[in-house]
C-alpha cells in the first residue's frame, strides 16, 4: 500500500477526535467514612442518543493505536515491510479480539448461559466479557503462520509485536478501571459493625501510595453487597507492563547480547509472572476443574508462559539460533538507507 505513511496518522487523529468528544458521565456521592468521592461511569458518550460508546473500547482502541504508531516506528529501524506491518495488523488485531472474545466465554460457559448468537454479540453491549490471554494466543498465532505465507522474519516481526502486545495492555488495562472490574478484594476486610473505620483504612492505604484521588475514588466497589475499597490491579498490571515496556527498549537498545527477536522470549516471562502474582488477588478470575481440583485460568496459562519462555530462551542461546543483535539490524539498515540516499 503505497499510502501507508498517512494511515498510521489517520487512525491516530480519529482515536483522538473520538476522545474530545466524550462527555465523561459522573456520580457523586459519599463513601461509608464520610467522604466525598467522584465516580466515573462506564458511558464515555452517546451517538445521537442511539448507541452509547464505553471507556472501555476507547482505551482498546487508543492501545491498538499506539501499539501499530510504535510497530510502523520500528519496522522503519530495523527493515521490515511496513505495508506487510499494515495489512497484518488489521487481520491480527480482528482475530485478536474474536480470540479474547472465545477464550472467556470458553471459561465462563457455565455461569454465562451463552447461546450461539451472544458469544459473537455479547461484548458488543453492555455485557462484555474478553479474556486477554485469549488475544495473545488467537494473535501470536496468526502472527507465526501470516510471516511464513508473506516470507517475512519472524525475529522482526516479534520485535513488534511482543512491544506491542504491552502497549495494548498497559492503555487497555484502563478500561478495566473505568468499568470498575478486573480488581483486587478489599484492601481491608469490611467489619459490618465498623464499616466506616474498616472503609478509611483501605482509602488511607491508596491515598499512602500517592494514588490520585480520581483513582482512590473509582476503588470504592460494591461486591457481595458490601461496598468498600478494593486493591487497583488493574493499576498494578498497567505499571507491571510499563516497566517491561521500558526495559525491553532499554536493553535492546544498549546490550548487544540482545538478540532480534528476544522481545517474545521477555514478553512470555514478565508477562507471565505478572498476571500470575496480580491474579492471585483478583475477585473475578476464570477458573476450571481438574482432579476435583480449582485452578485459575489465567495463573495456568502463565505458568506455561514462562516455562516456555525461559525454555526457549536458553535453547535459543545454547543453539546459536538466529544469533544477530538488535543493535547490529538497526546498524545494517541506517547504512543501507544511507547508501540508498546517497545513490
């Protein structure tokens, strides 16, 4: 596609039009210790009164946005095809979110009641319900399978995508937040005959770690008819992938024992070890039963990750597979573009 320089801006300006226009719904109220707090609603803004748009696809779309900016910024460093980063992407994200979509009512069959028609519809309207791991694996494989038919390097493209995969999470966490789902329990354990002091403490708690107060206040969740503070893991998740974000970019950047590609083999094992400590907290988990035993979906499936991640990793070096350091790419492809201009 021979104008894909101007989509990347094209789909940035609409993701951000799309933002000044919300007209961000609040309630005020006040909580069992006698503070005021703001709550946020789900509903970013109506079209025409017709359909109403929630935080929550705004925050998957500015994700999606900011992980394809970030692909096209690399793929110019490193020489992968932008057009074939283009067409990839709109496939890959697609399938992504009909993965998310599968994986959770997958495990949340039996509570769901789903028919045919509501495992396809049903994160359109107000019940959603996608699954992230179900993303990564519905993405990852048409990721291996779209390089081998375009004969593209599959070390590159990993360079982006794992990168990518982060960006997406850390923005898409914070439709979590605005839905007030995927968080922790209590911070303190409410006591039905001290609910107020029970209520201050999880406040003072957040208020300690320097959260902002519009943060503090969307905490305040009422779950098995108790409302109270609950622990931000969708905060947590978000800065866990932030800070994966930056070493990545720190360490290709500087070691040259980072190899093309490592960025998969990382992504696999922080990821991983995130989600499986964060969703030990967490009050809404997927689960499923083996040998009469409960498991946690998304602590399983991490564990796989991380085993396969540090598996591949040490198989990668002891082979010498694909031995060429980031650095070393990005150097090769700022001389050829030089001699291309040069010529």
């Amino acid at each position: 596609m021979k104008n894909w320089k101007l989509k990347p801006f094209a789909l940035f300006a609409l993701t951000f039009f799309a933002v000044f226009l919300i007209g961000c719904s609040v309630d005020k109220t006040v909580d069992s210790a006698g503070n005021e707090i703001t709550i946020i609603g789900r509903e970013a803004f109506s079209l025409f009164g017709w359909r109403s748009v929630y935080w929550y696809a705004i925050m998957i779309i500015i994700g999606l946005t900011f992980a394809f900016l970030f692909g096209l910024y690399i793929a110019g460093k490193i020489g992968f095809d932008k057009n074939a980063l283009y067409d990839g992407f709109i496939y890959g994200a697609l399938l992504g979110i009909l993965g998310a979509r599968l994986w959770y009512v997958a495990f949340a069959w039996k509570e769901g009641n789903f028919t045919f028609l509501r495992i396809f519809t049903g994160f359109l309207d107000e019940e959603g319900g996608l699954a992230i791991h179900g993303a990564i694996i519905a993405a990852g494989i048409f990721a291996f399978f779209y390089a081998r038919k375009r004969k593209l390097d599959i070390y590159k493209l990993g360079e982006m995508l794992a990168p990518g995969f982060l960006i997406g999470q850390i923005f898409g966490r914070w439709g979590n937040f605005f839905n007030q789902e995927a968080h922790g329990g209590p911070i303190v354990n409410p006591d039905p005959g001290r609910l107020a002091e029970t209520v201050a403490k999880g406040r003072a708690f957040l208020e300690k770690l320097g959260l902002p107060s519009f943060i503090v206040d969307q905490m305040y969740i009422t779950e098995n008819g108790v409302t109270t503070y609950m622990h931000p893991t969708f905060l947590y998740e978000s800065l866990w992938n932030f800070v994966g974000l930056l070493i990545i970019l720190i360490v290709r950047r500087f070691s040259k024992k980072y190899w093309m590609g490592d960025a998969i083999l990382f992504y696999l094992v922080w990821y991983g070890t995130g989600r499986f400590l964060i969703e030990s907290i967490r009050t809404d988990a997927l689960t499923f039963e083996l040998f009469g035993i409960t498991f946690r979906t998304a602590q399983v499936v991490s564990i796989i990750m991380i085993i396969a991640g540090i598996t591949l990793f040490t198989l990668r070096r002891v082979f010498k597979v694909y031995p060429r350091s980031y650095i070393e790419i990005v150097d090769e492809t700022k001389e050829a573009k030089s001699v291309v201009a040069e010529n």
